[in-house]
C-alpha cells in the first residue's frame, strides 16, 4: 500500500512536469538550484523534485500525457481494492487464504507440512502452571488436615493434638484436589497445593469447608480424576463411583453417598481394576463376604445397592455395622488385624468366604471375629 501511494505522488508530479514541459527544462537548464525552484514554482515536494531530476532531459521531453494518466487510473484502482481489503477482516482472511493456497500448489510436495485446521491455542490455568510434585495428605480424627512432600510420610508417625489421632493419608501429586467425605456422604474438594504444612498439626477442615451439624469426616481420596472407588455406608450398601463425581467446589459440598437411618459413610477403598478385582466385606461381628467388584454398579451419585446383608435393626441400634471394606487381586493378600495378632489371607484362604452379593457372609476363625484393621498387600 505505501509503494502504490509512493508512486502515485510521483506520478502527480511528472503530470505536471508533462505540462509544463517547456518550462521544467529551462528551469533544469538554467538555474543553479534547479530542485528548490521547481518545488517553488510548481509546489512540488521534495520527492517529486528528485524524482523529475532523476529523469535524463530526453526521457523528460518524451513523457506522455496518456501513458502517466494510465498508470495513475491504474494504481487508483489498485489502492481503492487494498483499502477495502484492509478495511475488512473478510476480505484479509479471504486474501490470506488464497495466496497461501497459491503458494501451496505451487511450492509444496510431500515434503513439507500441509495446511491444515488447528484448534484455537487456550490459555493455562493456574493449575496447569503449578510444578507436579508428590504429595502425601493426612486427616485425623478429629479433622484436622495436613500436607507433606514426597511420599515417604508416615501418617501414624505424626504428633497429634491432645485427644486427637491419626485417621487416614492419601498419596498423590501436588496439582490435584484432594476430596473428603464426611460420615453423612457429602464430599468436598481442595487444592492439594493449599493444604496446610505438615510440619505443624494443620488445621481444621471446618475453617475450609461447611458440613452439616452433627456430622464428621471419615475418608480421604487424592488421584486422578477418572480413579474409581468403592464408596459404601456402614450398612452394607455401596456403589462403585469415579472421583470426578465426588469433586466439588462449593464451600458446602456434594450429596453422593445416600446413608440409611443410622449409618455412617466409611473410607472409600481404591478399584484399580474393575473388570477382575473382588470385594472384602467385613463385618463389626467378624462376618466376611468375598465377590466380584463387577457385581457392584457404577454410579455418579445415591445409595447403592446391598454389599453383605447386615439386618437394619443392627444397624441403627449399632449392634452390626460393615466395618471395612477392599478391593483387591487376586495375587492380592489381606492382612487382618485382631488386638495384637494377625492373620495373612491369600484367595486360596479367601475362597472359602467366595459368596454372591448381598448374602450374610461367614465368621472368621475364632480370635479374629474383632476386627480391628484390614491392610491390603498388593504382590508387585
């Protein structure tokens, strides 16, 4: 655009050197300053003075009036299309697209890169910028919450408040949400980056989230979005849920897990494979039920359905509750707790509890009837 209007004052000025011929060449002949005099006398800028005088004086005497008219009408024209051009994003992308499909046809091969759609570039979130670092989350009791680095934190190692004691830990990376679930089924997530320091004893979840009265937390989850869980009430319904579907950000929480009159929300137990795992239902009275985590249903929130059968009389009256429940492999041990003794369970022992879902289930051997602790020992 700016070489077109370059030329076309130009032009304006041999136009009126064409005219006044005669003159221009005395003026060139004659004069010792040639350039400010015919700047003067035709009122020509500088440009078009040089660009006179840049011309041999036999070119000059040969400039024709109709040749300079042309190439003026023909530039006009040229400068008119370029300003509705850029005047308009339409007809700019139009432009654009079709030199380089020009240029594609004749230039590209095989060789080189096609043009081709790409989704508009999207900004990161603040998320997405923070640096992905492991991360162990620890609750207690009580609910108070804390946070350390790496993975090699012992949760039961740490000092806790008068009172207080160690409830559950979570390992995990540093950009994601940590989600709790209180004893009444709602769930509520945090930034794992904003917990407080384990260095201290943290502080209370209740400063950070707003459950109900009357309630208080009892699990602990930190992965990835698309994790599945058993998520189950004491008495004895559950369902398989992804952690997606438990993340919320307000202040109040979600409803996700429906608890029956009189029963309690326990720590929801990590699926790594739903098609193959089984379930470990134990019961407060030293029941246990083993089945397939595929009889169970996967859902995005409520009740569930009947993991063990556990009479609802019990339930409310707190005389039998389902006390722990995991999902494990099949090369998979369970490691059952009882005061100071134990008792390792392989599928082969497991077997003998092997029952459909929602049956009663069968007494462990005497002197474990009390459960105090499962703990799963995966083989690597």
């Amino acid at each position: 655009m700016e070489k077109i209007l370059d030329r076309l004052h130009i032009l304006e000025g041999l136009l009126i050197a064409f005219l006044n011929i005669d003159e221009v060449i005395n003026i060139i002949r004659t004069q010792d300053k040639p350039k400010q005099v015919l700047m003067t006398r035709f009122d020509l800028s500088e440009r078009q003075a040089d660009a006179i005088l840049d011309i041999r004086l036999r070119q000059l005497a040969k400039l024709e009036e109709q040749k300079i008219r042309g190439e003026q009408a023909e530039l006009s024209e040229e400068r008119v299309d370029l300003e509705k051009t850029i005047g308009s994003k339409a007809r700019l992308r139009t432009l654009v697209k079709k030199e380089l499909t020009e240029d594609a046809q004749v230039y590209g091969d095989s060789r080189r890169s096609l043009i081709v759609f790409r989704p508009e570039a999207q900004a990161f979130t603040e998320r997405e910028l923070l640096s992905t670092e492991p991360v162990t989350v620890v609750l207690s009791q009580k609910g108070w919450v804390r946070a350390a680095k790496g993975h090699e934190i012992q949760g039961e190692e740490l000092n806790y408040r008068t009172g207080d004691e160690f409830l559950v830990m979570a390992q995990g990376k540093s950009n994601q949400d940590a989600v709790f679930i209180d004893s009444q089924g709602r769930t509520y997530a945090l930034p794992a980056h904003n917990l407080p320091s384990a260095r201290g004893q943290g502080e209370p979840l209740t400063g950070k989230v707003n459950p109900p009265a009357g309630g208080h937390f009892s699990g602990l989850l930190l992965g990835e979005t698309t994790d599945r869980y058993l998520v189950a009430s004491d008495a004895g319904y559950g369902f398989v849920g992804r952690l997606e579907d438990m993340i919320s950000k307000n202040k109040a929480g979600k409803a996700f897990l429906r608890t029956p009159q009189g029963s309690l929300a326990l720590q929801p137990a990590p699926v790594l494979d739903r098609e193959n795992d089984f379930i470990a239902a134990f019961t407060s009275q030293g029941r246990l039920l083993i089945f397939p985590v595929k009889d169970l249903p996967e859902l995005a929130k409520g009740k569930g359905n009947k993991i063990i059968n556990i009479p609802a009389a019990s339930v409310r009256n707190r005389l039998e509750t389902m006390a722990y429940l995991v999902a494990f492999g099949e090369h998979d041990t369970l490691m059952v707790l009882s005061g100071k003794r134990h008792i390792n369970l392989t599928m082969k022992e497991l077997a003998h509890y092997r029952g459909e879902r929602a049956r009663r289930g069968l007494k462990l051997p005497r002197g474990f009837q009390k459960v105090d602790g499962v703990k799963l020992v995966r083989k690597l």
